[in-house]
C-alpha cells in the first residue's frame, strides 16, 4: 500500500482532548501552522470522567473561558464522608469550579484551537513516529485505513495514558500498578440532591478501597456518580463496589431510589504523578500522555490544559533559536512545569501513599480533625500550612506518626 505525503507543518498535536486541542490553540495564536491527528471521528465521546474542573486555570491562567454552553452546575464547595458518614462541608461563596458536559466542552476547545489557524484531521490513527534530531518528526498513520505520512519540526503527543508518541520516543515509563486507579462512572437521573451546587465525595476501605466514590451534581435531579479504586487495592471489580454502594449503601439508597443509569463510563486513571521526562529531542508530552493527573483527587483536565500554554511558550523559544533539542525543550518545559505543580504533586504522591495503608478509623478521625481548609491544602500540596499536629497527637498519634512518615 502506498503512503501519501501530506503539506508541511511546524508543529503536529496527536489527540484533540483538552491537553491536545489547548496546546494547539496557543501554537496557532503564535503564528505557526499547527495539525491536529485525532484517531476518532468524534470529540469528547465516549467520557470517561466526572467532568469536574476548577474555575482558576481556565479563567484566570489561560483566560480562555469555559465555553458557556458546556457548564451544567457551578461548584460552590464540597463535603467528604467518612465511613461512618461523620462529614467535612467546605464552601466558598464565589465558587470554585464546574462541572461540564465534556462532549461540549472538548469540541468547543478544539473550535477554539480551529479558530486560531489550526487543521483537524479525523479518523486518523497514528502507528509509529521516527525522530530526527536534526531534520524533524516523520508519523506514519492510518487514515481511515490508507497509509499516510506527515512531517513536521515538533510533534506533540496529546494522545492518552497510552500514549503511542510517548513510548516511540523513548518518554514512556512503565506503570506501577499501585500509581494506577481504574474508574467506573454513571450519568443518572432521579437523584435526590440536596445540595445541588456541592460534591460529594464517599471515603471508606469497604466502599472505595485507596479511592472515593464521587457525586457530582449535574441540574436539580441529574449527576455523575463514579468511583476510583487502586489497581490491586480492591476485593472485588470496580462496578461492584459502586453498585454496592448505590444499591446497598443506607445513604445512598435513599439518594438513589427512584434513579436510572443513562450512561455508563469505564477509565484508568494515573496517580502517580507526572513523569519525569516530559519531552526529547522535538517531541514533547501533555496531558494524560505526560501523566499530569493529581496523585489525590485523579483530576487533570485543567492540568494538561495548562502544560499546553507552557508548550506554546517553550516552542516560540525553540522555533526564534531554531533549536528543538532535548536539552533545551525539557529545560524551558520542565522547568515552567516544575514551577508551576513540581511541589504539590511531589507532594500529593507522598500523601497518595497514605491512602495505601490508612484505616477506616483512621479516616474517621481525619474528617473529625482537619477542616475542609485543610483538606484544600492537601490536595493543592500545601501540607506545610496544615497546622494540626497538637490535634492529631491527641485524637490519633498513629496517624500522625503516619503522616510524618510519608511526608
């Protein structure tokens, strides 16, 4: 079968999700001629999330917006469950964040990166990728089953947790299944939500081992509903333990009774913070593909989307030097990165480990002693801020100790 060669770009994006379609906006804004590869026919389908998202990347950072037809419910704060359902109820009365319908979302993100000068190609699967240092990228694909071949100085890899760009180049690391959470989640309707613009989060060994079941409200009677488990940590499949809790669960039974599943949702998730090399020689990484995930919350969306802006200004560097080596690309990306969420994520790993080990007692007197301030902090990193180890020392030494340990 013969390859085509297509027209010249100076950079390619292999994924059009958030991460993808961000990172190419701002390329395309700079002046330069930008490809998007996308191997579906589709945007934002199948989801694979809570579409959850926080207010300040998007708004504030990037000062794109949210598209306005994507959002469903404003977030004005959260409560957690222990166990026992003893609670933490944190809100702020300007908000914090939304939750979106990413099949609106996402196509509204690649509308804006379209809009900027970039090109969209479809239903085109990319097999393999062949760096040149010193003349650029060559990406074999298939497009709708033809062979093609695309050229370009840069190529980004915007294409997932798997991500073939990532192992081509040498980037990929192997998962540790503990740095791994797979994720089960319905849309339903007929909820009983009493707090309409709050999520719920549900802690517990026996209802979402090293994990939580999540209830994000999406109008007065529809939410997502999900659960991440740690690969490894569960007695039984990921589906189970959410049915369990919705159908068996004393709370969530009445929250449920008179709900129905109007789509069901499957994904794995990477905690284990992003990885260490984030690009090589031409060929950076963003998004899932660079495992820019919250090690706590499994949240990414904003993340990646962020790590874009930051390729965008790398890149506008390397084309004005014409240099795209693996040295300068990870210094000036790396660096912006590390910055930005070297630190919390560093330090939300450690504290993933907690999750490892920690008892439902010791839940229990987590959500009894820490506000939802401190809870904030946590997942933000900022664990140097949390001053409550007089408290700690005196409800639960073991849990203190525990923290001392990781932290």
């Amino acid at each position: 079968m013969s390859e085509t060669p297509t027209k010249q770009y100076d950079v390619i994006v292999v994924g059009s999700g958030p991460a993808g379609s961000t990172t190419a906006r701002f390329i395309a804004r700079e002046g330069f001629k930008v490809k998007i590869l996308e191997a579906k026919n589709n945007i934002g389908i199948p989801v694979q999330c809570g579409e959850a998202i926080g207010k300040e990347t998007i708004n504030e950072i990037l000062k794109i917006g949210v598209p306005k037809d994507s959002i469903r419910t404003e977030i004005t704060g959260f409560r957690v469950f222990s166990p026992s359902l003893k609670m933490i109820n944190y809100k702020l009365p300007s908000g914090e964040g939304y939750i979106i319908d990413r099949r609106i979302f996402d196509k509204e993100l690649l509308i804006g990166a379209v809009l900027e000068g970039a090109d969209i190609q479809l239903n085109t699967q990319v097999t393999g990728i062949k760096i040149d240092p010193t003349k650029g990228v060559t990406i074999k694909a298939k497009e709708k089953g033809k062979d093609i071949v695309e050229t370009a100085p840069v190529v980004i890899g915007a294409d997932g947790i798997y991500s073939k760009v990532a192992r081509d180049a040498g980037l990929a690391e192997p998962f540790d299944p503990k740095d791994l959470d797979t994720s089960v989640g319905y849309e339903m309707v007929g909820v009983d939500i009493d707090e309409p613009t709050v999520l719920d989060l549900y802690m517990g060994n026996e209802v979402a081992p090293r994990g939580y079941i999540w209830i994000f409200p999406k109008g007065e009677h529809c939410a997502n509903v999900g659960i991440g488990v740690g690969v490894g940590f569960g007695k039984k499949s990921v589906k189970e333990y959410l049915d369990d809790f919705i159908f068996k669960h004393p709370e969530a039974k009445k929250r449920f009774k008179n709900a129905k599943i109007i789509e069901e949702r499957i994904g794995a998730i990477p905690v284990g913070g992003s990885l260490e090399r984030l690009a090589t020689n031409r060929v950076l990484l963003v998004g899932d593909a660079a495992r820019q995930v919250n090690p706590l919350t499994g949240g990414g969306i904003a993340y990646g989307m962020e790590a874009g802006k930051m390729i965008s200004d790398t890149l506008v560097k390397a084309f004005e030097n014409e240099d795209f080596s693996e040295k300068t690309l990870r210094t000036s990306y790396e660096k912006l990165w590390q910055d930005a969420y070297g630190k919390s994520f560093s330090m939300g790993s450690k504290a993933r480990k907690v999750l490892d080990v920690i008892t439902d007692e010791q839940m229990e007197n987590i959500v009894e002693v820490f506000s939802g301030e401190d809870l904030t902090k946590a997942v933000t990193g900022r664990w140097g801020q949390i001053k409550m180890g007089a408290k700690l020392m005196k409800k639960d030494p073991s849990l203190l100790k525990l923290l001392r340990e990781v932290l």
